[in-house]
C-alpha cells in the first residue's frame, strides 16, 4: 500500500507529512495489525487481461432457493450462495476463482463455475484471464456496477463496508487478487482467539479518508494542518511514523472475545518490495504476510536491519 503525502498534491506511492519539530510524534498503538505499495511496483510483471466468458467461511452456503431483487427495472434471481460470493468479491474487488472456490464454497468448484456462471447472464460478475510473467495465468472476478448495487441494496452488510466492482489498475490485479488469501487467514487467527470479524477496508477507503481531511484542514495554518491530520490518521487506525502516513492493504475490523473492537493492518509484501520499503512496513506496526516461495528475502531484509517480525505465507 501506498504511504501517502498529506502535506501536498496526491501521489501514487509516497510522501511526508511535516510535523513541526514542537510536536510531540507518538505513535500508534493498532492491534498487530484489517493493500501502501511504495517500491511494490513488479516491473517484470505486466499483465495482460483478457475478458472471460466464465464457464463468511464458517458456514456452508444455501444454494436452492432463488430470491427476487429489483433494481432500475430490471429483474435479478440470485441463490443465497451467489449473493454472498457476490459479497465476498465487493469487498475486495478482485478475488482469484480458485480462492473463492476454497474460501467461499469449501472447495465446491462445480457449485461455485455454476453460480459464477448465472451472474455473469445476468450481467453481476466479470470474469478476467491475467497472464504473468514466468508464472501460470489465473483467472479473476469483480463485480460490475450493477453487481455492486445489488449486494449494496439487499447484500446484508455491516454498517459502513463498502463494496467495490470493476478492474481498476491493471498492473496492480495479481496483487490484489491476493488479499482475500491474506483477510481469510487473518480470520482463522482471530476466530481461533474468539473473536468475530466484523468489516473490511481497503486502501482505497482509508486514503479517501485522509484525502477529506486534508481537504477539510484548507488553508490551516501547517502547525495546525498537521495536528488535524494526524488526529485523523489515529481515529482511521493508521500509523504516522516521522512525517509519513503508512496505508495497509486491507485493515480488518474485529471483534475480541470479551466484545471489544479492535483493528489488524495487514500487509501482503513481495519480493518486488524494496528493502526499505519492507522495513518501514514492519515499522508501521503491520502484520506481514507473503506468498509461499517469497517469504524467505522478506525475512532475510527484516533479520540484516534488526526489525524481528513473523512473516506469514499465504
């Protein structure tokens, strides 16, 4: 995920945030960390995209019975298990179909291709081949906006989680893709603890935030710019480590046992990342993880600095 520049004009990857010397920097304290991306770029990686014409992970999913959902005029029926992989894909706005058959239908393949397949008539999912280099191709799905009003109007969301739909930035796809495998993981954890997983943001949720308060800060003088931004950053559970806001890839919500709410910044790095970039997520107080075969160069930079932090595989 991005760090973000709030003290100037937007930028993709990072920037500072100028503290006055007089201020007091105190960090956050998030739960160990629930996609910044500064020097997480895979220049070897371009992805081509291909249209496809497609042939909560406690619980088996209903698939029988059929619902009617009206929107603009139009007609929709949907099977309970299609509106919860629907809602599953919202909230991440990309999922690999091969993870989406694991997670959401607990391996049922032929069950999920069917579903997928009837969304796809009725104009709610699209379906995407990204091609990688030296590695397999794999198969993705978002929601189109249709899709999204759907599970927004009858979807039975939490207050506040947003849904997302549509293939935004296409060299970024193989990344994001990713971060269902990294949120399902991170449940097994709390769940195994207790706890109950309660909403998800993504980066572009957290960054809008942060857009709006500086926005909002105007024409502030910077000494008081910058203690309203930081406040802000604290209220959205983010880290401002010297003069720079750090973003997770997705920041999970959740529930303790003893019915206290708690955040988790997670955080899928790659061998891609620069080591400095590395550290300064495990700086930020992230919880790392790292595809299988990738996680060995992570630990190796996070051991030469002295930054000691589990690195989970996913």
């Amino acid at each position: 995920m991005p760090r973000w520049d709030i003290s100037g004009p937007d930028r993709a990857h990072s920037s500072e945030l100028r503290v006055p010397a007089e201020q007091p920097r105190r960090q956050l304290s998030t739960a160990s960390p629930s996609i910044g991306r500064g020097g997480g770029n895979d220049s070897s990686m371009d992805p081509v995209e291909r249209k496809e014409r497609s042939t909560e992970t406690t619980k088996p999913r209903s698939t029988r019975r059929r619902t009617q959902h009206q929107d603009r005029g139009r007609t929709y029926s949907l099977r309970s298990s299609e509106m919860e992989a629907m809602t599953d894909i919202g909230r991440f706005r990309t999922i690999d179909i091969q993870d989406l058959s694991r997670f959401a239908y607990r391996g049922d393949t032929t069950r999920m291709r069917q579903d997928l397949e009837d969304l796809r008539k009725q104009g709610l999912v699209e379906e995407k081949t990204v091609f990688r280099a030296h590695k397999s191709a794999r198969k993705v799905v978002t929601l189109t906006d249709e899709g999204r009003r759907i599970v927004t109007k009858t979807g039975g969301l939490r207050e506040g989680q947003r849904i997302y739909h549509g293939f935004v930035k296409p060299k970024e796809i193989d990344h994001d893709a990713d971060l269902y495998k990294v949120y399902q993981k991170a449940v097994q954890a709390i769940q195994e603890k207790g706890g109950k997983p309660l909403r998800v943001r993504l980066d572009f949720e957290l960054k809008e935030r942060i857009n709006r308060a500086k926005e909002a800060a105007g024409r502030l003088p910077e000494r008081e710019r910058a203690i309203l931004l930081r406040s802000v950053a604290e209220e959205n559970g983010l880290v401002i480590k010297g003069t720079t806001v750090h973003f997770p890839d997705i920041q999970l919500e959740y529930e303790t046992r003893d019915g206290k709410i708690e955040r988790e910044n997670l955080e899928l790095l790659s061998q891609n990342y620069r080591e400095d970039d590395i550290r300064s997520k495990v700086a930020a107080g992230f919880k790392i993880y790292a595809r299988n075969g990738e996680a060995n160069r992570i630990r190796r930079a996070l051991h030469d600095s002295g930054l000691v932090r589990e690195v989970l595989s996913v």
